[in-house]
C-alpha cells in the first residue's frame, strides 16, 4: 500500500491481484509451456486456494458446437476455443469466489468469506456534485498513470513466442490494460505475413456476446478502480445521450471541453489533453501483420459532431431507445450486423431504430455515438482509449438491463450454437482470465450487484437527485451557518432600534401600548379555522 496524489486528491493505492488476461504469474515460459495459469492465492499459499475450498485448477472445457461461417478457419487465431491456445488448465473457483487465483468475490459479494451481498447504484453523470466529479477524473487519472503490478499485455501472437518459450508481454497502465482488452478481442485475424489478415471477425462485436462481453468489461474495470483508490464505493456514472444536441459532457468539469487552437484535441484545461493513445493503428498493424505493442501513437483525438452525416445525422432519441427496448428478440437470423427486429442488432447501431431492419446504411444507437465522437473513439479498436467510452457503456448496458427487465428471458433465449465465433452461449469471453461464459452475463444487473439510478424506486431516485446537493449544502455549512447568526444579529438590531424610537416618539415602549395602532402591527393570518356548524376546514383570513 502507498500514498499517491494525483490531480489533487491523495489516495492509498492497494497493491491487490486483479481480474483480466494475461496475469503477470502466468506470462512466464514456465506457465507458457505447461500450459498451466493457476497461481498461489496468498490468503493460504495454495494454487487457486484450494487449502481453504475457494477453487481448484483444473482442465478447462470448452464448447464443440458449431459456429456461424462467418470465419472459415480452424486453428490460426490465438482466441479461438479461448483460452486454449495458452492455457488449458486454470482456477475454476467455488460458489462466491472469483479471480485468477480465486482470491476475489463475485460480483456483488464482499467479505472475507463473500458471503456479504452489496448493491452499488450506477448514477446519471450529470447528477454528481463538484466533488463528486473531481473525484472521477481524479480515478480515471490515477489509473491511467500506474503500471498495473497484476496484468501485462501480449504483444506477440504465441507462435511469434515460440510456442511459449520466448514470451512477447509488455507492461502497461491499469487503465491501458483495459484499452488493450478491447482492441484484442477486436481485431483482425492474423493468417500470416504482411497483409494477410481476415476482417469479418470480432469476438465481442456484431453478434451476440456484444452486450455480455461489454457488460464484464465495466464490471472488471469498475473493480480495478476500487481497488486502486481504496473506495469501494465507486461506482461508473453514465451518459444518458437520448436527444442530445451535442457532446454536454465535453465540458472542462467533466470529460473535457475542445480546444480553441486545434478542434481535433482537448482543452489543455482538461487533464485528459495530456492523454496518450495505444492500440488506434488497426490498418497499420494488418498491413504489417502484427500485434499493438502498446507504444506511444499520440495524443487523445476528439472532435465531436464534425463527422460523416450521412452515417449519423444526430445522436439517438429517446423514441429510438424505446422502440429498441419493444422489440422482443434477443437475436435473429444469422445473428450479425444483418439481423432484422433483433434487439441486440438495433441497439448495437447496424439495425435500423426506425424500422428494425438489418445493414442499415445509416449508423444508429450504440454505433452512433462512437462515430460522432470523430476521433480516437471512432475506432472500434482503439475506442477505449477515449474515457467517454466507459459513459457511453454504461448507459448502453442500463438499456440491456432495461430490455431484460421487461421481457425477462430464459437463458435458452440466447443463442447456443451457430452465433459467429466467439458468441455462442457456453463460449468463454476473450481475453478473460478468470472465465467467464457469455451466457453468464445473460442476467439481470441486479444479480450481479449493482442497478442502475433511473430505476430504482421514487424515494431511492428522489434520494440520487438530491444527494449532490445536500453533499453541498454540507460543504457550505460553515458560512451558512455563519450568514444565519450574522443576519440574526442585523435583525435583533433593526428590532432594538425600533422599540427605542417607538418610545421615543410614543412616550412608551411598544408592549406598552395595549390597542393603540402601530406601523408596526399588521394584520394575521389564521391558515385553518374549523367552522362551528362543520368538521369541515375552511381556508380564509380574519
């Protein structure tokens, strides 16, 4: 544990393990050619704790059934049966526990032994008070500065590593980490050589693990933060875009307003205009046929509503979601970017939210935003670089959690076998270690700890809107306190000087003066007198 300050705001940092690929105690050659990632759980000193029942390593299983023909390969991509081609044995961890090491509770568990259930609440970003808000950009800050002491990122495919005897990993920061996760489980498949790569593949996007795949990802990341700040209170705020006019969270509180000298940055105001990408170059790497290595490529690019408008016209409506939410299918037909009435499609953006329709040449929902934003976040690989993109999510994922309360569907309603790879029901997520299933995350946000403000009950929603200011009203309350006895002391003042001129003027003080009239006297007002003949109340003024 350590003390950091950054923008601002100190923070004890816990050195604690984390929960995505690749672990730092499995990139060695040794975990690479056993094939083996079940680390020690420090809690007792057994691999995956099993001295103490949390889980056990052992061989992983993955599914035979068939995918969809839109990749016809077998045996050339890293991901394929993930985790496979690295590690066959991993921590399969009991009951509450969670992690590589199955050190960790799962979501929404708390306690020494996870048996503490907790539901944290996922807040609209415009309801945070000041500090609130400086206490995010602050999380965001600290993540994006500290080499994660858990986690490094592949940057060599695992025949470039020999087959685990030469590991190609790299260290980077805990919020890189998450930028590398969602340009690898999107990027192109590498076949071999310069130039050779295979494009209509994406193992979290245009089918239908995209909304599972997505909805672990903030939930990875909302634990890093936790865990790196010690505040296990935060939670992802989100960017509730219905029928917005432009970007109104690109201001200098918030994610950062544009620069006047060059409208492809941010304002140097921002702490997000020191920001470096990694992970953007998608056409570079295909056409060398190579892997990120996540280097340098530059600062964070943004330039909202200056992009193509005849791929998005305007950011979506509040009809547009929901008449996405009304549509009852999950999925449909060959479950892509075709799919026609396909709740996941339309949401996705590449189904008309007019019609429902399937390949819409116009970009809506989900897809829309990304496009708007005309910069880094533009880019499916490279989007996460772009802080925005965990906002947008975040509301992304409250529609999900919106159509799976209202329709409430069996598992059996997502697709088991014949999705494009990667998104079958029982396919691991890439790149995740621990594992997870996609059909997993086929289930209300409420099972996994957390909801969403704008659903929540009346008083819990009234309580939400109203804790930033009272949060500033406690803030204030020294000089509120200090303005009421200071006005409490004009006015006793006022009153003494009165009475004093009153018996100047009267010969008598005015308690004295009994039924004489006064300027001071005025008239009272009884707000309810019961009438004599009626229990009825009657409103008037004597």
């Amino acid at each position: 544990m350590r003390l950091l300050l950054i923008h601002g705001v100190f923070f004890l940092q816990c050195l604690r393990f984390s929960q995505q690929q690749f672990p730092r105690l499995c990139a060695t050659t040794e975990a690479l050619l056993s094939k083996e990632c079940c680390p020690v759980w420090e809690g007792d000193g057994s691999a995956c704790g099993a001295s103490s029942g949390r889980g056990f390593c052992r061989d992983v299983e993955v599914s035979d059934l068939p995918n969809g023909l839109n990749y016809p390969f077998s045996g050339l991509d890293d991901r394929e049966r993930w985790p496979l081609v690295f590690y066959n044995r991993t921590c399969q961890c009991a009951s509450n526990y969670m992690g590589f090491n199955c050190g960790e509770c799962q979501f929404g568990l708390f306690g020494a032994i996870c048996e503490e259930r907790r539901e944290s609440v996922r807040r609209n970003v415009f309801h945070l008070s000041a500090a609130e808000r400086r206490k995010l950009i602050s999380y965001l800050n600290l993540a994006k500065h500290t080499v994660s002491q858990d986690y490094v990122i592949a940057t060599g495919t695992y025949r470039e590593m020999n087959n685990g005897s030469t590991p190609l990993f790299s260290d980077v920061s805990t919020y890189d980490v998450f930028v590398w996760m969602h340009y690898y489980v999107s990027r192109n498949a590498l076949l071999g050589g310069p130039g050779n790569v295979w494009t209509d593949v994406d193992f979290a996007h245009w089918a239908p693990a995209f909304l599972p795949w997505h909805r672990v990802y903030l939930l990875h990341w909302e634990r890093e933060i936790r865990k790196l700040t010690g505040d296990f209170e935060f939670s992802i705020p989100y960017w509730d875009w219905r029928d917005a006019q432009g970007c109104d969270i690109c201001t200098e509180d918030l994610m950062g307003a544009q620069s006047l000298r060059d409208p492809n940055l941010i304002s140097p105001a921002s702490v997000f205009s020191s920001w470096r990408v990694m992970c953007s170059r998608a056409e570079d790497y295909s056409v060398r046929g190579v892997l990120c290595d996540g280097n340098d490529e530059g600062p964070l690019l943004r330039n909202p509503g200056n992009h193509d408008h005849n791929l998005v016209a305007r950011l979506p409506t509040a009809a547009e979601v929901e008449f996405t939410v009304s549509l009852r299918d999950y999925d449909t037909g060959a479950m892509d970017r075709s799919a026609n009435f396909s709740f996941r499609n339309t949401l996705e953006g590449f189904g008309n939210p007019q019609t429902g329709l399937g390949n819409s040449r116009v970009m809506g929902m989900h897809a829309s935003l990304h496009i708007f934003m005309n910069g880094s976040m533009s880019s499916v690989q490279g989007s996460a670089n772009d802080p925005i993109f965990l906002l947008h999510h975040a509301y992304v994922d409250s529609i999900y959690e919106q159509w799976l309360r209202r329709h409430a569907p069996e598992q059996t309603h997502y697709p088991e076998f014949n999705a494009p790879i990667g998104h079958n029901r029982q396919y691991h997520m890439v790149p995740f270690i621990p594992l997870h299933r996609n059909i997993e995350y086929f289930t209300s946000s409420k099972e996994l700890g957390y909801q969403y403000s704008y659903m929540l009950n009346s008083d819990q929603r009234i309580s939400e809107v109203l804790s930033p200011y009272l949060e500033l009203m406690m803030e204030a309350w020294p000089w509120l306190l200090g303005a009421l006895v200071l006005g409490a002391l004009v006015t006793m003042t006022v009153a003494a000087v009165a009475a004093t001129m009153t018996r100047m003027c009267w010969g008598a003080w005015p308690w004295q003066l009994g039924e004489k009239s006064s300027a001071f006297h005025l008239p009272e007002r009884e707000p309810l007198i019961i009438s004599s003949d009626s229990d009825t109340p009657n409103y008037h003024t004597v």
